[in-house]
C-alpha cells in the first residue's frame, strides 16, 4: 500500500526552446501591427471592414469588448480562412468542400465553383453517424423508427419501460458484475438530475475545474458545498482532502 501514499506528479514533454519564442515572437508582431492598423483606422487612414457601432449609441453598453473585438479584427481575422468552412455533402468520415478564395484578407470570400472531395473530417459532431445518408447506422435507425417510433428517446414516466430498456439494463449489470443498474437516456439530465438525489445541504463535492456544464449545474442545484481543484492534479485534490 505504500505505492498509493506515494505522492503523484504530472510530467509532460517540453517543446524546444524555439517553438514558444517563435510562437510569442508571432503573436506580439501580428498584436503590435494590430495595434497600429487600429490607430490608423481612428484617424480615417486605413477603411475598416468590420461592423462598426453607430456614434449615437455610445452611451449605450458596449456592444463588443475591446480585447475581444481587437482580437477578432486583428488576429482572427488573418487566418479566418481555416475556420467555417463551408461543406456540399453530408458530413460523414469525410465530405466535400465548396473551395472558396479571399481577395481582401478573410473579409470577405467568393467561391470559385470548384469542390474539393473526399476530406476527412476532422470536426464534425456526427460521432454515432446518424448524419449520412447511407451505411448501417442510418438503416439501424430507419429500422428501429418503423417499429417503435421516434419517442424511444424520451422519459420512461411518458413513453414507458420498452423491452431494449430492460436488455440495455441486463447487459449493463452483467458487464459491471453489479445486482442492478439504471439507464438514463440523455447524459446532462443524468448528471443535472441525480446529482441533487444523491447529496445535499450538508453534504462536500469537490469538483474538477474542467468538469461538464451538467456535473456543475447537478452540484449546484443540490445545494452542497462545492470546492474545485485543478484539472486531473492529484496535489491539488488532495489539498483539500486534508
């Protein structure tokens, strides 16, 4: 047992020296020059393009911070390129871009009626494959809709306890080598929910700093005492176990 006592320490490779001072040497150049276009723009030397608020609304609140708003017209902007792309298909394991070019640094874009095909996507949320159009997740669920509609997904208190409610259970149990389990069919109300069943006034949760917006929210509607340490750091966790 002396091993778990033992006291854990994060250990990461670092990068050579080079590539954070080239990576802060770019941002300060890219932030300086961001800084003189914005001073040019004020007198009228430099059009800028981004919107703008009227003159008769400066007693209004900010429509915009002003590090987030330098930071969109000044860095974003310049590689704006690489984010947003527009897509002509489905987005599967890989779809097809509609190619588009920028005659005036990002601000504005014109398609070339080129599409580029069969790239792999890398950023889509379609992680179950439900948004293609073709393959066996759609015919799965084309299957599982015509015999039991498309409520499965809703509360058991409204469409009632289905036999794949009680196989998923069974199967869970067998694979957890527990006597029972409980499934819930959506993930923010499991942890929203229950977490408030579980404990309350009285009661301390320490949370990761990074935990998911329901694990909060399930925390702070229980009412308990709520203490955070930082991110997967066993020292900070257990400083407040002490």
């Amino acid at each position: 047992m002396d091993h778990l006592k033992e006291a854990f320490t994060e250990s990461f490779e670092q990068p050579p020296i080079y590539v954070p001072v080239l990576t802060y040497m770019g941002y300060g150049i890219v932030t300086l020059f961001g800084y003189l276009r914005d001073f040019l723009r004020s007198w009228g030397l430099e059009k800028c393009h981004a919107a703008q608020e009227r003159k008769e609304q400066k007693d209004f609140v900010p429509l915009y911070q002003d590090f987030e708003n330098f930071y969109k017209r000044n860095l974003y902007m310049r590689v704006r390129d690489n984010w947003n792309r527009p897509i002509c298909s489905v987005p599967g394991p890989t779809f097809d871009l509609v190619e588009r070019v920028s005659d005036d640094y990002n601000w504005t874009f014109r398609y070339t009626g080129r599409v580029i095909k069969d790239v792999i996507n890398m950023g889509s949320y379609n992680y179950l494959g439900f948004a293609e159009n073709k393959g066996e997740s759609l015919n799965s669920v084309a299957e599982v809709t015509m015999t039991y509609g498309a409520g499965v997904c809703s509360t058991r208190q409204e469409m009632g306890n289905l036999d794949k409610h009680v196989q998923l259970e069974e199967l869970v149990t067998q694979f957890l080598g527990v006597e029972a389990v409980l499934t819930f069919g959506m993930g923010f109300a499991t942890n929203s929910m229950n977490i408030p069943a579980l404990v309350g006034k009285g009661c301390l949760i320490l949370s990761d700093e990074l935990n998911h917006t329901s694990l909060i929210l399930g925390a702070r509607l229980s009412g308990s005492t709520i203490r955070v340490f930082k991110h997967n750091n066993m020292q900070s966790l257990e400083k407040l176990l002490r």
